[in-house]
C-alpha cells in the first residue's frame, strides 16, 4: 500500500509540512511526480473543472503548465483538523502573450488514512499584473 508522510491525524508541524511538500512538489511543475501525492481516484474540483484520477491529474497539470509559463507558487497553512487541511496561496505566471497575472485562491484537502489526497477543492481567482509587480 502506498504511504506519503506525514500520516493523519495531522498536528500543526506535522499539516505544515504537508503543506511545504505540496508547495515543493507544484513549484516543480512534474505532473507525474505531483500526482504521487494522490489517490488513484482522487476527486478535485479546480475552478470550473472537475478531475477524476491521477490520470486525469497529470493531464490536467500539463495543460496547465503549457498555457501558465513561470509558474510560482506560495502556499499557506489555513487551518486543519484530523485528515483535512485548508491552504491559501497565490500563484503568478505569464501567458504566451507575456501577460503576468496573480492567483488567489482556497483549497480545502481531504487525505485517506496513507496519507494521500483523495479530495482537493479549489477556488481561484485571476488578477492580471505587471512584470514589474511580481512578488514570487
């Protein structure tokens, strides 16, 4: 049976550092390596799309990455509770046009007893900016 560390119930250290790893992992912007991180039959619901499996995740991931150039991420503990953990974050990136922008957004996570997210809902918002006001 697959394990991803740390096990829930979570502590503050120990949903932080879930947190970190989620960060570290998307920063890496490596589908296949992101989707460890889930069940087989993960459930997200990422804006307006709704993702079934980690097939349909590194799918999704890639054609994010191909349309979010530079992409990064800050991400940050909200709240947590026995296997759930709640984050915000912001994210910027540019189009092929060279248009920055800046995502807000929640995400509200549910992991099994192995450590792996089996539920990720997501709301994001999207605020174009300038090159010059980045802070990622």
């Amino acid at each position: 049976m697959e394990q991803k560390l740390p096990l829930p119930p979570f502590t503050f250290e120990t949903a932080t550092q879930k947190v970190q790893m989620a960060q570290d992992a998307w920063n890496s912007r490596d589908p296949q390596r992101i989707a460890l991180a889930y069940t087989i039959d993960t459930e997200w619901r990422n804006r307006d799309q709704f993702i079934n499996g980690r097939e349909q995740v590194i799918a999704f991931l890639t054609h994010k990455w191909e349309r979010e150039l530079n992409y990064k991420l800050k991400k940050e503990i909200w709240a947590f509770t026995g296997n759930r953990i709640a984050v915000r974050f912001e994210y910027e990136y540019h189009d092929h046009t060279g248009q920055w922008y800046r995502a807000y957004g929640n995400e509200n996570w549910e992991f099994d007893q192995n450590g792996l997210m089996q539920k990720r809902y997501a709301s994001i918002n999207d605020l174009k900016i300038e090159e010059g006001d980045r802070r990622l």
